[in-house]
C-alpha cells in the first residue's frame, strides 16, 4: 500500500498555528438529515470548540431557517432554490476551515472538489463520491494538500485504527463489519415477498431510506468496499466483509503479524462525526460508551453472497475496476428508487445491477468531471430501460 493523503499520521492539514486557539469552522451541507441533524448534536455539546459557519439542505426550509438561528450561522443554502451553485458557494467560503459533505447523490462529488480547491478539508459522508469519482478526489486532495476524512462509521474505525501505523506494508487487509440488516435471518426464498417497510427496518441504525434498503440488500457494503478502496489506496483483495449483528465493532485491520486492531463504540454516528471534526483531538462524547458491567455478546460470521448477491457483484465491479463501480451505483440507485415508489420486487435490485453490468458500455474511467457524469448518465438509463421493461412484466 503506497502512502496517501488519508491514512498517514501527520497533523492536520487544515489548521495554521494559530487555529488551535480559536474555534474550528465548519460548513455543514446536508443539514437536516441523519449525519446533519448527528452533526449538530456534537456542536451543540461542544459548542466552545466548534463553530458552524455554514449550513445546506435540499429541502425543509423551515428546519434550516430554525439551525440557522440556534447556531448564529450566517450563510444557509437551500440548494433545490440556489441549485450546484450555492454549495460550491458554501463548500469555498473563505472562513471555513472544514467542510463537511453530508448531501446524497453524486452533486457531493462536484462540491468535494471545489472544496478542496479551495483549500479546505473535507470531512466526507457521502458514499458515491468516493465510489464514483475517487480517483478525482485522491487527485485534487494530493494537488492541493488538503485530507479528506471518512464520516462513515465504517471507514472512520479503519481510518481511527490505522493512526500511528505508518508503516502501510504492515496492513494486511481491511475488515469492513456489516450488521446484515433485517434479513440477515430471513430464508432466501421469502425475500422475493419482502416490503418496502420490511426493507426499512434496520436493526440498529436509523438512516435515510436510500441508504436503509442499500443495507437491507447489502448494497450498503459493496458501496463501502468501494469507497475504502479509494480512502485508503488499497487494492480490491485487501478488502473483506465480516458480518457482524451488533454493530458495536465498526470495522477492522488486520495486520501481517496476524494482529487485528478493530474500533467500537455504541451504535451513533457521533462519535464519526466527532472524530473527525475534533480530530487528532479527543473530548468528551455525545453519547456513552460500551456498559461491561452487563453481558453482551459480539458475533462475526461470514457474509452469504448467494442470498445477497448486490455483495457479490459488488465485489466483481470493484476487482474489475474502471466504470464498473460507478455503473453498480447507478443501476443501484435506479432500481432502489423503483423497489421504493414503483413497486419492483426485492429481489429485482440485483437482477437490475446485473443486467446493467452486463451491458455493453464504455467502461473506461474518464479522468474529468464531465465525462464522468455522462458515463454515470449513460449507465442510469440503462438500468431505466430495463426497469421500464421489468414493471410491465
Ligand atoms: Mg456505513
């Protein structure tokens, strides 16, 4: 594993000497949802040392107006109104030192990049930024000498495990933990008669219901396997899923001594967020930590690939490189849209990735923006045309 911007020891890129006295400013886009409204509980708690100067969210008006006024933010952006253009504004103002990208979809890429050529740090929730444009982002994060900080809960125990070994030889592979979602016990053959609301429940995290269902199908952790690939530089091979149900122990690193590190902590995103806003710092937490007073059992086993192919496929994307990972996400997208709103069967979603993988598409990885999107477009419509088909069914 050669050096990178994410996974080495030094400090902090984004502050100057004198930041440490003063509080670390954060643009926050994405505020009202899960990561947004988690993000605010550890400002509000820590609220001498951090500071929030700007605030986005697509819709809910109201709910920004509200933030704005609790936390004295003067720049707030509802982006369905100002459109790309006001959170570029907010990812490059001038008085941030940090940006934290909470936004769904790939528009989060664009605005990544802005801010890092802006020279701000980004503190980076968003899955398809990594997954679509990871090699733009590793690029523009080298250029301009800025880090980009995993938020996900996942990829933030790799990266809290891998501190102080800067040695990167010395990994031997990446475990993402998986909880398995609410069909981790259900027999393969009833998944085909699985509800939306069925799908909705996860055991143990409450999130958006895009991200919900990608756990329900164990999309959620092809999309992670992705996205870790590009945090941490690593190749595909050095990747792994363990499943485990708790969801106490949030990811591992094996080393090539055998010994494995593995980060844990209640379930919330808190102490992300936290990490990484207070980062190298450590203060106080939101919420508790592990009770040893009481028996507890952690569980591992390994993932069932048969039962969840949209892990299988995830892993086939990602060994097979260029556009295949940005063709499994859009195709994932398409089809958990359908299975939400359009009535397309659970155990459609991976016959759809499937089909659009299999497409003849130019899987070649463009090296700009542009082309990107447009190669994210073409694989969309794909994966539309086979839906239109698959519903009239
Ligand atoms: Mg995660």
């Amino acid at each position: 594993m050669e050096n990178n911007v994410y996974t080495d020891v030094k400090p902090f890129l984004g502050i100057s000497p004198d930041v440490e006295t003063r509080k670390r400013r954060i643009v926050l886009l994405g505020a009202t949802g899960s990561i947004g409204r988690s993000t605010l509980q550890v400002i509000r708690m820590h609220s001498s040392r951090l500071e929030l100067v700007g605030i986005a969210a697509d819709q809910s008006a109201r709910e920004l107006d509200d933030i704005a006024d609790e936390f004295k933010v003067s720049h707030s952006v509802l982006f369905s109104r100002e459109g790309i253009e006001g959170l570029i504004r907010l990812a490059t103002l001038p008085e941030a030192d940090i940006v934290l990208v909470a936004t769904t979809g790939t528009i989060a890429l664009r605005v990544t990049l802005a801010a890092l050529s802006a020279g701000k740090d980004v503190a980076l929730a968003n899955k398809e930024t990594m997954v679509v444009g990871g090699h733009l982002v590793t690029a523009a994060a080298k250029a301009f000498g800025r880090r980009v900080f995993p938020v996900d809960s996942e990829h933030n125990a790799i990266f809290q495990c891998l501190e102080g070994n800067t040695d990167h030889g010395s990994v031997r592979r990446l475990l993402l933990t998986a909880s398995g979602g609410p069909f981790r016990n259900t027999p393969a053959e009833q998944l085909e008669y699985v509800t939306v609301e069925d799908a909705l429940r996860h055991p143990n995290w409450s999130m958006g219901r895009k991200i919900t269902v990608d756990c329900a199908t164990m999309a959620n952790k092809g999309l992670e396997m992705m996205e870790a690939r590009w945090l941490f530089n690593v190749e595909p091979e050095k990747i792994d899923v363990v499943i485990h149900p708790q969801s106490v122990v949030h990811s591992m690193v094996e080393f090539i001594d055998n010994s494995i590190l593995a980060q844990m902590s209640t379930p919330s995103m808190t102490f992300a967020i936290q990490h990484i806003l207070m980062y190298p710092e450590r203060i106080e937490g939101v919420h508790d930590s592990l009770d040893f007073s009481k028996l507890f059992t952690l569980e591992f086993q390994p993932p069932d690939m048969k039962k969840f192919p949209c892990l299988q496929l995830a892993y086939d994307s990602l060994y097979a490189g260029g556009l295949y990972p940005v063709a499994y996400n859009a195709a994932n997208e398409a089809a958990v849209d359908a299975f939400l709103n359009k009535g397309l069967p659970f155990t459609a979603i991976p016959e759809i990735i499937s089909h659009v993988l299999d497409c003849n598409l130019n899987y070649r990885l463009p090296d700009n923006i542009d082309d990107l999107m447009d190669a994210e477009a073409e694989a969309g419509s794909e994966a539309e045309k086979c839906l239109r088909s698959y519903i009239r069914l």
